[in-house]
C-alpha cells in the first residue's frame, strides 16, 4: 500500500541501531515560521480548518521536508483534538490559545466522560494515511497525542493556563475525579494511537507538556501511571514492521529514573537536562537494554547567527558524545530534536544551519 | 538598637542547627490573599505606593504573622527594584504584571547600566530598620533580591514573558553583552543586600526565579557565576551575628550538585524535587557539613480542603525525614515553604491549617 522507506535513521536511531549520522526532526516543524505553511493556513481560515482537511494537513507536514533534508515527518495535528471529539468544543481564537465550550471540573461533567468514537477523529486518521502517501517512502512518518495528563490540564482549565490552579485544585481536592478522568484520557489516547497506527504511522510519540509541572509523587500518580496505561495497550507492531514509541515529559528530567521503566523505546529530553547524564541514566551499553534519547536545544538557540546555531547544536552532539557504531548489536542513541516546538519567530534559514550542522558534525563524531 | 529574639527557630535551622519543631515562612505571605493587605494596598494606591512606603510595608510586612504563627518575616518588597533604581522605570499597571520603560536590548543600553547608587533604594532599607523594630524580636527578619540572571529576564524582556525569547536571543546572539549585564546586576544585588544587612535584615534570599528556564551549561555560565559573585561579596557577619544566605532556583533541581558548591547556608526547593534525595545529596549527615534545604509544598494544595492540606503538609515532611536532633552538632535541616509564592486566591483560614499541620507534625517527628 505504501512505498518502500528510503531513510530509515529515525527509526533505526529509535530502535537503538547504529546509524551514519544522528537523525533530526522538529517539534512542530510545519508551522507558522514557515511562509508557505502561512499561506496554506491562510487559505484553510483557521487552525482547525487546516487540521481537519487532509489536503491541508498533508501540505504543511511535508512543507519542511522539502526545504530541510529532516529524517522524519509528524503529523499535522493538535494534541486537543481528543477531548474535541469527547465534545468540549474545542476553538483557536485568533492570535490566542485553544479554547474548550465546555469544561470538566465537577462530577457531573466527569461522570459524562467517555472515550469518543474514533470515527469522529477520522479525519485525523486519513490525513495519517494520506500524508504516508504524499511522502512516498521518504522519511517515516511520526503520529502522535497529548498524553493523559496533559489533555486533564486543557480540559479542567478549559485553556492554558500559567499556575494549573484548576486542574491541581480538582486533583487534591477531589483526586478520585482526577483518576476517573485520567483513566477515560488514557484509553482514549491509546485508542486515538492505534488508529494512527493503522493509518500508517511509522512511530508514536507521548507528549506530557505539562507533566513538569507536578509536585514529585503527584507526577507518578497523576502523569506516569496513565502514560503507562497509553503504553500497555499500544500495538507493538503493524504489517511486520515494529512502532517505536517516545515518551516526552518536558520539565520531567528529574524523573528520568521513574521513566527509564516504561515500556517505551525511545524518551524525549528537554535542555535543562545534561545528554551525558540522561545517557548515562538510561541510555544503556552497547549490547544492553536502554532508553534511545531524543532532544533537546533550546529553541531559542535559533535566534542566534548561523554559525553560533551550529555551535550549539554541536555541543548538544557532543554532550551526548558518540553514540555506537556497531552494525549488529543494540546501543546508546539519540534523536536530534529541540527540546520544545520551533519558535513562530524563527527564521527558515538558521534551521538550514541546524540541519546542516547536526548531520555533519554527526558523521564526525562517528570517526 | 533591636529588641533581643524570642523566637530563633527558622535562623537555628539556617546554621543545621536542631530546633524543636520545622520552623515555616511562606514565600510572598504577605500579600493579596489576606483580605487586611488589600485594605492596605487600597490606602497605598499602586504595588509601589505600598513598597515605596515605609509605614505601609511595615504594616504589611507584620500582617501574617499577626494570623499565623510563622517563624520568620521577610521584608515586603519586589525584586525589581533594583533595576528601577537603575532608572529603568519600573511600573506595575492595574491587573498586569511588572513593566519597564527601559528595556536593555542593545549595546548602547548595556553600556549605560551601572551600578545604581543605593541611595536610591534607601526607602527599602528604611523599611528594613521600620520592620525589624516594629518586630520586636518576635521571629527574625528576611531581606531578599532577585538573581542577576531573573533581573537581567525582567531588563531584556521589558516584563515577564512566556517563553524567554528575547533575553535568550541575547543570551545567544551576544554573550559578551549578557555577561556585562549580569555582572552589574551581581555587584548591584550584593551593595543591595548588604545595604539590608546592615539595616537589620537577619538573612538574606536571593530568588533566581527563572534560572530553571536555562539549559544545561547555560544554567551554570548565566546564572550560577552570577550568584556566586552575588554571594562573594555578602557580609557574613552583623553586630555579632552571622547572616544566613538561602539561594533558591525555581526548577533547578537538576542542577543541586551544581548548587551544593555556592557558598550558602541554605537551598531552597520547588515541589519537583524529592526531599529525601536533595537531603542525601546536600543535606550532610550530624556533624559534617551541607546545606539547610527550604520548601517546598506545591502552592496549589493550599485549595484542598483543610484536612488534605494538612495530609501534604505532613507528606512533605515526612519525605525529608527526621531532622536531627543533636545540640551539640549540626546536621541536615528543613525549613518548611512553598515551592513558590502563595497564591492571591488562597483561602485564609487553609494557611491556619498548614501552619498547625507543619508545626505539630513536625514536633511527632523528633520523637
């Protein structure tokens, strides 16, 4: 049904196989930096208007891969569509944040709670299908939902939100809500996975945003048990080919011990936390079982001049130092990433000198 | 000058001193949630009519010790002043955050920062002297400063900010630029504090409040240097007394071995962070040294019911462990806080909750 893989470096990095060069993509790389993807958008009139057209959202997922050589493409998508397809009325503003109709902070509310139909997100599945086309083997393609806690925070707080007073709120005052919640979250994700993963998604990620902002203990109860429960129920493997899963708990580095027991193959990294250190935590030897890392410059590196964006992504390389060369036995890896999504503001050609910088500098580290 | 202390619990824990129970202060307890410090702030006008006036910060200052029995006060301020007494034009309008005129963006800008002449701070250290008088010995006072690198935030971005982009691009673009404003600020935040030492402050914080949005390696050359040379220059001594010094960075936690070499008494802790791992890291076994550590409750909790806040309450405590109990010797210490300030929408009477949870918790504790 779909073309052969040509660049599979993502997901033998993922796998922790040995690669020529360490494989980069970019949390939310089809976005607004982009010119094209703003005129795709503009056409589309609103976020959710590109979102739930396949054409759109296949336009702007392969946008950056035309002007980047990256090593994988993610779907075009917003963490919030789950919750959406429950009913809460999900809305973009303009210029602001998401918004829900309808918000889940009493009882009665979280008693109505129910894993969707996945038909009402089958619009988010086809662009999965459609996107794999579009790409014809060029690089595999990443699905990917807001983890069970994250989505909990949208939900409660009805939007962003700068202090988690409602949703923390609901969790101490009434942590039997809160797990019920978490509980419908948790299926519901590991639902809307598996569908993308049958769509033809060639990896899945976790995205647990806002896990970083739970108290130590609260993040193990309220985060991890449910990214657990995502993780339990994923489908290991489709048509013969195995899916690779990462789990990205941004301010979670503190965790990294608790997490290095997921049953996960690859963990997301943001840059408070040393590669060295993560590697030596989790990373596991050559030959031995471990976590494959992903991540992590700032953003903001970014705005730098070009030759200082190489200079920095040479040191996250570094930090991690040389990952392994052995063609035959399994081993410490990392995924170059940012350790948050790409900057609006960020200019399109100092991503060219990140690209550029991490797959050759890369290639150097290797001897 | 200064009426003798009765109270000395919270400066005991300070030195890795036993105390009878773990003596408690709430980050910003002096503030909107009280009902009787929105009476004061009305009369005062603005935020600055109230810090700027001695008799006003002095009343507020007295406020939550009035309620509650806490073990410290610490001086009703903001950490901005500083760079307004630079004569950046620090305003705070109706419902939003802080705002300066100036912002320090530019070489030009940079080349203008000075230190600035701590008469112009004289009403914060007037209120220093007003507010340990008006004391009376009862608990000690606390002087405080925001770091170099969260005033150099504040400089560059004009106000607060979401994603820290433009003191970064700075930070990146020109570090030679940054490193000039951080070096004022360091120098001007110890004149700052020593000015309060000598006005009566008993100890000294130093709020590195956005420390923990910096990447590893950028964390240590931006904002660690910066407050060890704050740190470098503090007195050590009053009158006889030795001044605590508490350094506190929000979401630093993954940097506390970094943090056990500053030459401090004291490391304060957000609630992402395990008391009993920071303890066996820094927190030095009876007789050796180490560091006192602060925290570090989740502000949040203080919206559950007064019983659950009374439970996390003794959760935390339970999770540092048993201070030591030794007369003779040091040893490791907790001084119970928030892991960050209190909110303005917290409900009165829960802080009476915590407050009697910690102090008599803490007393089974010793046994």
């Amino acid at each position: 049904m779909f073309a052969p893989l040509q660049n599979d470096h993502f997901l033998r990095a993922c796998r922790r196989q040995a690669t020529p060069y360490t494989p980069l993509w970019l949390m939310r790389q089809a976005g607004r930096y982009l010119p094209e993807y703003c005129t795709t958008r503009a056409k589309a009139g609103s976020f959710m208007g590109l979102a739930t057209n396949v054409d759109y959202a296949t336009e702007v997922t392969l946008q950056p891969l035309d002007r980047y050589p990256l090593d994988a493409a993610i779907l075009f998508s917003d963490i919030l569509t789950v919750p959406d397809a429950m009913g809460l009325g999900l809305s973009f503003a303009q210029g602001e944040g998401p918004k829900f109709a309808h918000v889940v902070r009493d009882e009665a509310a979280v008693a109505k709670l129910a894993v969707p139909d996945m038909n009402k997100l089958r619009y988010v599945f086809d662009a999965v299908t459609s996107i794999r086309k579009a790409l014809q083997g060029r690089v595999p393609l990443i699905g990917f939902s807001g983890s069970p806690w994250t989505l909990a925070c949208y939900m409660v707080e009805g939007g962003g939100s700068d202090d988690y007073r409602l949703v923390k709120s609901l969790m101490y005052q009434r942590p039997d809500l809160m797990h019920r919640i978490l509980t419908v979250n948790a299926d519901a994700v590991a639902a809307y996975l598996n569908a993308q993963i049958d769509a033809g998604a060639q990896a899945v990620m976790v995205f647990d945003s806002w896990g970083g902002v739970l108290a130590d203990g609260q993040f193990q109860d309220f985060s991890l048990t449910y990214t657990r429960r995502v993780l339990a129920q994923l489908k290991r493997e489709h048509e013969g080919q195995d899916i690779p899963r990462i789990v990205f708990t941004k301010g979670g580095g503190l965790w990294l011990d608790d997490m290095a027991g997921l049953d996960c193959e690859v963990l997301g990294l943001d840059w408070t936390v040393n590669l060295g250190w993560a590697r030596w935590k989790v990373g596991g030897s050559v030959g031995e079982p471990g976590k494959a890392l992903q991540g992590h410059l700032d953003p903001n590196v970014l705005f730098a001049k070009p030759e200082q964006v190489a200079e920095q992504a040479r040191a996250v390389l570094d930090s991690f130092g040389q990952p392994h060369t052995d063609p035959n036995r399994v081993g410490p890896t990392h995924i170059f990433n940012l350790g948050h999504g790409i900057s609006q503001f960020t200019p399109p050609e100092h991503v060219s000198a990140l690209v550029e910088a991490v797959h050759s500098h890369s290639k150097k580290l290797r001897g």
